[in-house]
C-alpha cells in the first residue's frame, strides 16, 4: 500500500495513483453530514490486460487540465441539479504514470437514500467518460 | 475577423503533429481544421473535435485574435 | 474515526458499526487482482431522521443469523452468474447498534468494466433489501 | 404427520408475541398461523411471512416434528 500523499494539480485531478490512503481520507468527507444515508462509490483502475501479446505494466494519463476542471464543474453542478436528493458529489482522476491494478478514477457521490446516490454515481461516471478531455497512453 | 490564434494538441493529435502546441492564422474554424490536415496529414486519421476557448465546438465558428483552439482526439478517462 | 476491529459474527454480519477502519481494509481485497478495472462501492449509514418531533440517535439491527448467511450466499452466486464479468462480490450488515452517521452495510463488486460493476453493486444492494431477513428499531 | 415445532419470533413479530422462542404443536403452516394469530392477536396487524427450516415459504407447507419456523416482520436490512 502507497502511504505517500499524491499532489493535487487541482480540485479534480491527482498527479499519478488515486492511492488507498487517499481514497480512505476522501471517504471521510461528509461524514458529520447524518442526512446522507447513502454513499455511492466508482473505483476505476488500470488493468494488466495483454494488447497484442504485450503486457500493460501502466497508463500514462493527460488532460486539458483547465478544460478538465471546466467540464468536471460542469458535470458536478448538472448532477447536484438533476438529483434532488443527492447532497455530495466527488470526482477526482488522475494525471501521469498509474501502475496496473493501481487507481485511476475515484467518484463520490452521498444522498438522503439508496436510489438517487446509487443513479447519480452511475450518471457521473458515464459523464466523465464522456466529457472530461482526458487521454491514455499504454506502457508495457 | 480572423487572427493569430493558438493552436493546443493533446494526446494522439500531439504524437501526429510531432508538437503540443503553435499559432495559426485563420478566419475560422473550418479553415483552420483544413489547414491542420493540410499539414499533418496524420491528423486526418484521427476523428478530433475542437474546443474554443476551453468549450466543445458544435460549429463551425469564426475565430478572432488570440483565441485558444484545443485538438482533442476521443476522451480516454476513467 | 473508530479505530477498533468489530467483530465478525460471520462473513456477512459484523456486531456494530462497520467502521472506516475496516472499510479500508476491505477495499484492499482483491487489490492483487489486475484484471478488475471496475469497483462499485455501495455504503448504507444510519440518518438522523426527525420521527414524530424525536431525533433518532441510533438504529438496533437484529436479524435471522443462519438464514441471513444462507440467504447472502445465494445473493453472490445468482449476482456472480448473472454477470459474467463480475469478478468478486462483498456484502457486509452489521448487527447490534449502530449510530447515526456511522455505516450498517457495505457492499463492493469488482468486475473487468464499469457497466457490470455498477449494475451488479445496485442489484445486489436491492436483494440484500429484499431478502436478508434483518430488522431494525429506531433509538432516540 | 404434524407435531412439535419450535418457533421463532424476529423484530416486530418477537414484541408482538413477548417472547423470541416458542414450541407448537400444529399439522401444517395455516394451522400454525391461525394458532399464532389467536394466541398474540398483535401479530394479525403484522403482515408476517414465514420460513421453513431457514428458507422463505412460498405455500403452505405440513409441519413435521422438528420443524424450525421462524415469524417474519416485513426486512428492514440496508
């Protein structure tokens, strides 16, 4: 396990893992809030997967950063809007080198009950993959 | 109308015009999209879309002095 | 943040809260799996609900034990053969009593993408709903 | 067929009825529902399923001796 504490380049995006250490201290924002019953995760991590007999050992990532924070606040504010009864959505992705079966993509999201937390985790997720200007590059 | 802007290449767009970034000059989007395949013809096999000033373009638009126009290939996060 | 191990009264019900502490350690199993790209994260907590002008302070959970384990067991073996990417499946409820603002279930399923993790976490948290026999009682 | 069954009472049902624990004696599972009902009228405004020796029962069923039945308020997990 990485104890070192990653660096923020912004709200949004990490300079390389989404590492343990931070994801458990993400996952302690809000809990003073005892109005959100629900909390919906999404990790996303590198897979080791074989792409023409060649091994992934990691995914360099980049981004349009300000474009990136742009489109995440975007999403963020839709999301809060769409799902009344959400009270917190997280993103946070990562910038740089991230070894396979290290994270990559942390999405957070609290609300009253199982539903809206539940749906609005999942509609996040498609949006970031959709409108976050963000690219892979595979190392082997 | 028209102008020196500057032109921002991310990801496989990066790779293909050997660069991250350079000015053009161009009256519009259109013209300036003909003159990035014109001279990285690479460029023409990626399906990019363009952002003007750190907005997705859903036209064609006409650009002006010192506008920031971003290559962006297909997202890739998560 | 509780720093006490709770205890496990089997692999599906734990007496007490189901603390940071122990969802850290959960969300490291399966760390060594390269091929899960997708984790999807669902936590229930008790809410400081108002009932009738009072302030629920706690919630005691009591359950059926041995038909909760048969029960669950079936949960994971219809999720995992449903979802073919799906790759491991956690449900974990605690018994006893648990605080508001403090968690009571924690499910994570790990597949190779998104969409099966995140289908698969959502219809395991509606069978746990809908079929572990487990109760509660408000305390104020 | 029929005789001596334990039963047991969850949640709402176990404040309906005073107790966790009880034995019958009881033919099949309609006869033990109305004995149950008579007995701990409270439990009628319960809308209460049953189980069989740990698995939900989805029609009544005759009792043999030995039986686990346990009485099931409406779950209330997550």
């Amino acid at each position: 396990m990485n104890h070192t504490r990653p660096f923020m380049k912004n709200r949004y995006l990490v300079g390389g893992p989404i590492t343990p250490l931070l994801i458990s201290e993400l996952m302690t924002l809000g809990n003073d809030d005892t109005g959100a019953g629900a909390v919906s995760i999404f990790i996303g991590k590198v897979r080791g997967d074989e792409i023409e007999g060649k091994r992934v050992t990691a995914i360099e990532y980049s981004a349009y950063e300000e474009m990136a924070v742009r489109e995440a606040d975007g999403i963020v504010n839709t999301v809060r809007s769409a799902f009344s009864d959400v009270r917190s959505v997280l993103i946070l992705h990562s910038m740089g080198v991230v070894r396979a079966g290290e994270a990559s993509l942390f999405i957070m999201v609290t609300a009253g009950r199982r539903d809206q937390a539940s749906r609005a985790c999942r509609h996040t997720l498609e949006m970031v993959k959709e409108k976050l200007p963000i690219w892979k590059k595979e190392l082997f | 109308m028209g102008g020196l802007v500057r032109v921002l290449f991310f990801g496989a767009a990066a790779e293909a015009a050997g660069r991250t970034e350079e000015s053009f000059t161009a009256q519009d989007t259109a013209a300036l999209r003909r003159q990035l395949t014109e001279k990285y013809p690479a460029l023409a096999g990626i399906p990019f879309r363009m952002a003007l000033n750190k907005t997705l373009l859903k036209e064609e638009s006409v650009l002006k002095i010192n506008d920031i126009i971003a290559v962006l290939p297909p997202f890739q996060g998560g």
